[in-house]
C-alpha cells in the first residue's frame, strides 16, 4: 500500500511549517512529479518551476501569507506557489479553458497578488505595495522574486533605484538560474551576508561604533573602518552593486535548499530597510530533459514524459515564427545592411537561424524592449536596416520609442511582431489583440498582415524595401500548409486581394481571418447568402477603391479581425468610409472590450465569435435588421449612417 504523499496534506502554506527536513525533500520530489506529469499534458512553463521548489517551499515557511505578500515577476515560475495554496485538486486544469491560469491571478487566489506576465515588474508593484503598508500603518512582509533575467530589464533597476532611495523594508528575492559563481567566492559572499544579516552582529556593530564615535579618536578609527570595510567589499563581495544601490545584499545562497531560503528570509524580515536575497538555482532541476535543454522547456507544448519529445512535434506546416526567421536569412543573403534585434527571446521570435548565420549582425539585448527600439532607431540612423522581432504583446513596453525615436525620424525600421491575436493558454497577458490599435495611431506607419505563411515572405521582402518604419503582424504557431515562394515578391503597398467575389455581402479580413471569412462564406452560401471575401493585406495604409467598390456593390460590408475593435482595422475602415462620404451598414467583428481569459486558441475565438460559424452568425443576424435591396435608397446605393456600428 503506497504511502499518503505529503502533498495530499498541504492545504495552505501554514501547512508546511510543521514539517521535517525529510518530509521537506519528499515534498519537494511529489512536487517535480506533478509538475513533470501535469505540464506533460497541458504544456507550460517547465524549466522555471523545477527550478524554483525549494526556493518556494522556504518563501512560504518564511512568511505568513496572504497576510505577507509575494509578487512574482512574470508569473510563469508560480507553478509551485499555486499547489501550495489551494489549487492542488484543480491544478491538472492547469492553462485550459477555465481553468487554474498559468500565472498569477488576483481573482482566482488571495495568495495571489499581482496579475503578471511581462517582465521586470515585480519590484515597482512591491515597492508600491510597502509604501501603501507604511501609508495606513501595517506590518506585513512585501517579497518582489525576480530572475536574473527580468533584472535586463530597465523598469527593474528603476524600481531599485528607488527603493534604494526610500529605504522601506522590503525583500527582493533574486532567482539567479543562470550565473556561475566560483565557490570560493560564493562561500565568501554566503558567509558576509549571513553576518551582515545576524541581528547579533548588527547590535553588537552599532553599540561599538556609537561608543567609539563619541571621542574624536574614535570617530576617526570609525571612519578609517568603514572606508577599510567598503573597500574590501568591493573587492570581494559580488553584490556590491546593489548595496550601492541602498539594499543590504544576501548571498548567493543554495536555491534548492529550503533551510537557507528560510533562514535568509526570516532574517531578512527582522532588516529595518530594503533586502535583496540573491539565491542560485537550477533551471529544469530533478527533470534530466529539462536540466539538459532549460530552453526548450521553459514554455513547452505537450510532451512525453520519458522522452521528453513534444507530442505530434514532426510533420505539419511549419511555424510562422519558422518561416519568418528563415526569410528573414535569406533577405539579409541578398541585403547586408540588415540587422537582427531581439529581446532576449532569440527561438521565440525565429531570429536564432539569423544568429547563427550573422552573429556579427545579430542583437540580443535582453529583457529591455525600450532599448531594442532605440537600438533600431540609431542603427538606422547610421545607414543599417534594422528587423525588430518581438511578441506583439511585448513591443508594448516600447510604445514611445516608437513614436519618438522611429517614427518621428521617419526611420526605415521593419518590426516584426510574431504572436498576434489570441496565443491562447497563455492568456490576457500575452495576447497580442493591441498592436493594430497602437500601431495604426503612429504617423508614417505602414502595417501588413498575412493570411498564410506564404505571403509573410512576400510581405518581409517587401518591408525591407520600403521606407519609413514598417510592421508586420502574424499569428503564433503553424501556417496553413501552403507552398512558399521560391522567389519573393513586392507586395503593392494599399491593395488587398479579392478572393471570392460576391453580390451580398463583402467579408473584408485581416491576417488569420482570412481563411475564417472564406470558411463563413460557405456556410452563408448554404443560407442563402453570396458573400465576396477580401484578404485586406493592408492595415495601413487602406484599399480605398476596394472599400469603395465594397460598399457600392454589397448590403453589408463585415470587417473581421484578431484585434480589439476599439481603434482597429475595422476603425480604419470607418473613418475611411467617413472620409469618402460614403454611408453603407457596417459590421465590426473583433475581439471585445475586455481582457479575453486563457485556453485552446480555438476555443477563445468560438467564445469570442471568431470562428466561421460566429461570423456566419453574426452576419446573418445584421443582415436581418436591413432593408431588403429593393428598398435601398437609389443613386449611390448606400443605407443610413444610423446603422453603421
């Protein structure tokens, strides 16, 4: 009869701080088990979560939360926080459709803090979250746990800066999973710290030199000791850069060694003033797969727990990322102005087959998409033909640079922006349904979207001939299947693609809802209707005769987009129509007005009304409220403005 595991018991982290150092390590192993088994089947982020099981185990027997708070940045290593508080039974719902969220969630969890998915954030919303503590007079502990990658990231240092400045008591956790450090000073480091944080040593410290300063000789042997002390810390111990910064340093300590977590944390608490504890841990440790290949499973689909080979991995269209990173080589071949930039995500954006090729002309610059934009910005400026590639939801951040620094220099600057529309499982805070919106609203922007992998390199060979900043937006995961062009050519900019004609209503589509609206209109034909689909290709600028000779030859022209509706493709259209003194009934379909949750991206655009049946819906149910054709008004042959949505 096997044995109760420990993890069946733990309801809450009050639950742990009763048990052993043995019941501890075989907590930890049920808990890489779950998450190797559970992340198996639903895919997520792996690799983050084993390495961070120890260093949660002594978080939460450190602390008293949710009466203590813990922000984690990014999100993506809460796996573990999660099973310790309360969402053991729910976790193999694990990223689906109503299920536990694959990051932190404020409405699914009080032990949840922050909603986070982007990097470099913890710290500004921890120390926001101790300056209100201070404001009405608590006590709690504030945790920020940052990686030292997040720590790229400019926001970070700023957040650090600050607390530096205002000396609150805080705890910022540094998960350092990347670093190497030597022993000898790493146990340095470990053993300066310890005392530094020894509530002994610090009284014994400041009752000594407040004696000494009362004499002139002792001032001046305080002085000459503190010089001594500062100059030897810089030389030996590795977190100088945040003492100078105005936190007392910890460490490095063992990650993976829930005593030191705890004990670095319960010392930490009693520091009247910010602490940063820098804790070394093992990407993808416990699991061999993971701790041999950290990146290839630290966001992973479903896999095979023996092999550690992703499910269904072979065969099938490839990626658009795919496509995009070997064009992108291939354009850079026949052009040697161009460069490569990335935000520390080289495999996620396709940009490592570029790397690889041109590693003198590739950028990595890590967590820090402000700079990736400014970086373009003088490297056209200096005669280069800079290609930005970064998740839609991600170019966000960068959002003045590319006004400022791009756009109002009129740069020709190609950003690439993989992961557009809903992503799925990931969810809110990685669907890229903004960029159009954005996007659309900077002067001298042109923007472009495929329908297939296909017309991406069409469309990237045409960027980079084009001048001024351009963006191409395109879908995460596999393409249609379709053949790619052995020659690419020049897309003309402001013409779309007409391909199927009609004479009832017109389905005008963007990017992956081009094959959607070619799939409604099938089934509108079954109902009766004759519907003409349009592939857009252009977002900016607008096929104006198109549109034109779409609303004078149609009842209803549908717009249907992956993007908000508020400020979108279907927006553009509008104002064009308005511009035009056109008046015809148009339907918007887009994403909502609202934060879209996680699940199978097939299943999010079924819920949002994006699939071929919701458009077929959708236009059926519009076409119901207008007159029939002979009632239209003659001329122009356009209905009332009233009606346009």
């Amino acid at each position: 009869m096997c044995a109760e595991r420990i993890l069946d018991t733990i309801e809450s982290p009050a639950d742990l701080k009763q048990l052993s150092r043995e019941q501890l390590e075989r907590l930890a192993a049920e808990i890489r088990e779950t998450l190797i088994e559970t992340v198996s089947k639903t895919g997520g982020h792996l690799a983050p979560n084993l390495g961070v099981v120890e260093l949660t185990l002594g978080l939460h027997r450190a602390l008293d939360c949710p009466r203590d708070k813990i922000v984690w940045d990014v999100g993506h290593q809460a796996y573990v926080h999660k099973l310790l508080t309360g969402r053991r039974e729910r976790f193999e719902t694990l990223r689906s459709y109503g299920g536990v969220c694959g990051f932190p969630k404020r409405s699914e969890s009080p032990y949840d803090v922050h909603d986070t998915g982007h990097a470099s954030t913890s710290v500004s919303v921890a120390l926001g979250l101790a300056c209100a503590r201070d404001r009405v007079g608590g006590d709690e502990t504030i945790v920020a746990v940052i990686g030292d990658g997040s720590l790229t990231g400019g926001m970070a240092f700023e957040a650090l800066n600050h607390l530096g400045h205002l000396k609150t008591r805080m705890i910022v956790v540094l998960n350092d999973n990347e670093m190497s450090i030597s022993r000898n000073v790493g146990a340095l480091a470990n053993y300066l710290g310890r005392v530094r944080l020894d509530r002994r040593y610090r009284r014994l410290r400041d009752d000594v030199e407040s004696a000494l300063a009362r004499t002139k000789i002792g001032a001046a042997m305080v002085a000459a000791g503190e010089a001594a002390k500062e100059s030897f810390k810089q030389l030996l111990v590795p977190g100088m850069l945040f003492e100078e910064l105005g936190l007392k340093y910890v460490g490095p300590i063992d990650g993976h060694d829930v005593g030191q977590v705890e004990s670095a944390v319960r010392a930490a608490k009693d520091v009247d003033g910010p602490v940063l504890i820098h804790a070394v841990t093992r990407k993808g440790k416990g699991y061999v797969h993971a701790e041999d290949r950290p990146d290839a499973f630290h966001g992973i689909s479903p896999f095979s727990v023996e092999s550690g080979k992703v499910n269904g991995g072979g065969g099938g269209a490839r990626s658009y990322t795919e496509v995009f990173g070997r064009a992108l080589v291939a354009e850079a071949e026949r052009d040697e102005r161009i460069v490569a930039i990335t935000a520390a995500m080289p495999s996620g954006t396709g940009l490592s087959y570029f790397a690889e090729r041109f590693p003198e002309r590739f950028f990595d610059v890590g967590i820090a998409e402000e700079h990736a934009v400014g970086l373009a910005a003088g490297l056209a400026s200096g005669g280069l033909l800079p290609v930005v590639a970064i998740y839609s939801t991600f170019l966000q951040r960068a959002y003045d640079q590319l006004i400022m620094d791009v756009a109002l220099q009129g740069l020709h600057v190609v950003f690439a922006l993989d992961r557009a529309g809903l992503v799925g499982e990931d969810g809110p805070t990685h669907h890229g349904v903004f960029d159009l919106t954005y996007l659309r609203s900077i002067p001298g922007m042109s923007i472009m979207a495929p329908a297939d992998e296909a017309e991406l390199v069409h469309m990237l060979h045409t960027a980079v001939t084009l001048d001024g900043p351009v963006a191409i937006r395109y879908p995460r995961g596999a393409g249609a299947g379709v053949a790619l062009p052995g020659t690419p050519e020049v897309v003309e900019a402001g013409k779309s693609e007409v391909r199927r004609v009609g004479s009832d209503v017109a389905l005008v589509a963007v990017g992956r809802m081009v094959p959607v609206a070619e799939q409604a209109a099938d089934l509108l034909a079954s109902e009766g209707v004759d519907a003409t689909v349009v592939n857009a290709r252009w977002v900016k600028p607008l096929d104006l005769e198109m549109l034109s000779e779409a609303a004078r030859r149609h009842r209803l022209l549908v717009t249907v987009e992956e993007n908000t509706g508020c400020g979108g493709f279907g927006a553009a259209v509008l104002e064009a129509l308005s511009d035009l003194g056109i008046e015809v009934p148009v339907l918007r379909l887009a994403a909502p007005d609202c934060f879209v949750t996680h699940g199978a991206t097939e299943v999010l655009l079924r819920e949002i009304g994006l699939d071929p049946e919701g458009v077929r819906d959708a236009v059926l149910g519009r076409l119901l409220d207008l007159p029939a054709r002979s009632e239209r008004r003659s001329g122009a042959g356009h209905t009332s403005r009233r009606r346009a949505r």
